[in-house]
C-alpha cells in the first residue's frame, strides 16, 4: 500500500490577484492524508520511545496486566 504516489486533485482558493488563500481537497484524498500523518506520527513516536533508552515490556505482557488490572476494578 504506497499511499505517496497518490495524486492529490486540488483547487485552489485565491483572492483578486490570484494569491492562494487555501485549498480544496476531495474528501478521499482528505482522509488519505490524515491517515499518513497519523502513520508519520506513530512512526515518530515509536523512534522517540526507542531513542530514550527506558526500560520496556513486551506488548502481550502489557496487555495482560491492563486486563489484570480491569478486571480487579470489577
């Protein structure tokens, strides 16, 4: 899935001399950048979390002691 080479069609908003003011995208090609920018952002965040060296457990372990915990909440 190479989300990239996607071509965007966009309009252009400008005022009386041509200056563009914004922008018009489809609500597709909307979606499909929100969806690279979430994926960008998971990405930062993951080598953020790698770079600072703090100790970490592995996901399964994670998710046992949340359903630990949620269920001693009951």
């Amino acid at each position: 899935m190479n989300k990239i080479n996607h071509i965007m069609r966009t309009q252009y908003i400008t005022d009386t001399k041509g200056k563009k003011l914004g922008v018009i995208l489809s609500l597709e090609d909307y979606q499909k950048m929100i969806e690279e920018l979430e994926d960008l952002q998971d990405i930062r965040r993951y080598v953020e979390a790698k770079a600072s060296k703090e100790p970490s457990i592995p996901i399964d372990d994670a998710f046992k002691m949340i359903e630990s915990k949620r269920k001693a909440k009951r």
